[in-house]
C-alpha cells in the first residue's frame, strides 16, 4: 500500500484506535506552515477568508488544474500571519491549518489509487508516551475524535466542491495571469509570480447557460468574494512593513 501525504506533510500513516497524538494547542501553526506563502484553501472557505487574505488560483500542470489558495506573505517562506508559534490573532485560520496532524490522504494500491481517501495522522505526531489517546479502552471514539473526524469528512467533501469550481472557471476560460507588483517604503520592489485571477470582464461573454450554472452551484458569488479579496494585498503590505502602507 502506497499513501501519498498532502502538501506541507512528511510521513503518514494510518490512524489506529490505539495511536495517541500529540495534538497542536488552540492556534498553534503546524511547523510546515511557518515557512509557508499560500495555503490551500476549500470552497466554503471563501467568504472568511476573503475577509483577511487575498485569494488567488494556483497550476501547478500548466493551466489544466486549478487551485484556490489564501496569500499569506509577499516572498517565499514568508508568512505574515504568524507570531512565533502561534497564528495571527483575530484572523481566520484556514482548515488546512486546524486539521493537522490529521488528513485524508491518497492511497494506491497495486499502482491503482483507490476512491476512498483513508484517515492518517503526520506520523511524527505519533506519541505513545506523551500523546493524548483517541479512543476508548472499548475502541469508542472520544469527544475530541468526534470534532476532528466530523473537521475531516466535511473538509475533504468541500475541497472537492473546490476542485469543481475551479474546473469550471478553467472550462469557461475565466481565469487569468497577473502578478503583484509593490514599491517599498524602505526602497527596492517586490514581486509576486504563478497567481491567476478571474477576469471579470468574460464573465459579460458567458451565455445564459454558463451564467446560471454559475449561479446554481454559488460560484458566481467566491468569484466575487475572490476579487474583493485582492485588496488585501494592501494589508499585506502593511503587515510587512509593520503597520506602515507600502
């Protein structure tokens, strides 16, 4: 059996009823997170994270997929939103962030991937000692468990809602390149490469058809929530600079 960890995981394995984990505090950054410009991000995620990151659209095959992604610094290994080991305060954290160690990864069997996702947790987390346990003596899951399982199942259901989105707005040809140019204060420029954006002006060329698709399924809607965010970049700016607008 081969599992395949998500971005920003080194090793994982299945969970096991037995296992105890050691579990990230109230707001506590994943480490692979610390060093981290962008962040995957689902499709009922959008509105929250609008109102505190800008939300672009990733390719990492040359254009034939897409995914959405929350900015979270300026340069490579650059995240603004974290103080020491903690996350910003009074700022969204995405779910990407909330389910770790935990995930859903892929597994291929006989090089044939399965369907169904399987539960598996970073397995440096894997703590016999000092980890906290999951499970009962009877194998019941705990309160805790329950929260994170329900964090799981959901979140992977919406990334997939995501993965849909974005391959409508490939399909109607919406999106777009762009780059983010700044002039710091301090002097020198910045920029900021690979996003792509929606092109608000092709969406007055969809027909009725692509247009009420758009609409029925609330995409019309993240497309908006998407470009109001890009204000954001400003914010960006400012958290760089300590506060002061760039």
């Amino acid at each position: 059996m081969q599992i395949s960890p998500p971005f920003g995981y080194t090793e994982v394995v299945p969970l096991l009823k037995t296992h105890r984990v050691r579990l990230l505090r109230a707001g506590e950054v994943p480490p692979f997170a610390r060093a981290l410009n962008a962040i995957p991000i689902s499709y009922t995620e959008f509105a929250p994270a609008a109102r505190d990151y800008p939300i672009v659209f990733t390719s990492g095959d040359g254009g034939k997929t897409y995914a959405p992604v929350a900015v979270l610094g300026m340069s490579t290994g650059e995240n603004l939103f974290r103080a020491e080991e903690d996350w910003a305060k009074d700022v969204y954290v995405p779910a990407y962030v909330r389910r770790y160690p935990f995930c859903m990864a892929r597994v291929r069997l006989q090089d044939v991937e399965r369907r169904d996702r399987l539960i598996c947790v970073e397995k440096a987390c894997v703590d016999d000692s000092g980890g906290e346990p999951l499970f009962d003596d009877q194998g019941e899951p705990l309160a805790k468990w329950r929260n994170l399982q329900r964090l799981l199942v959901e979140y992977e259901a919406d990334l997939e809602r995501g993965r849909e989105l974005c391959a409508i707005l490939g399909d109607y040809a919406l999106l777009q390149p762009f780059s983010m140019q700044a002039t710091l204060n301090a002097g020198g420029q910045m920029q900021l490469t690979g996003m792509h954006r929606v092109d608000e002006a092709k969406i007055e060329h969809l027909n009725a058809s692509q247009f009420k698709n758009l609409a029925n399924k609330g995409i019309l809607g993240r497309i908006y929530a998407h470009l109001l965010s890009l204000e954001n970049f400003k914010r960006l700016l400012q958290r760089r600079a300590g506060g002061t607008p760039a």
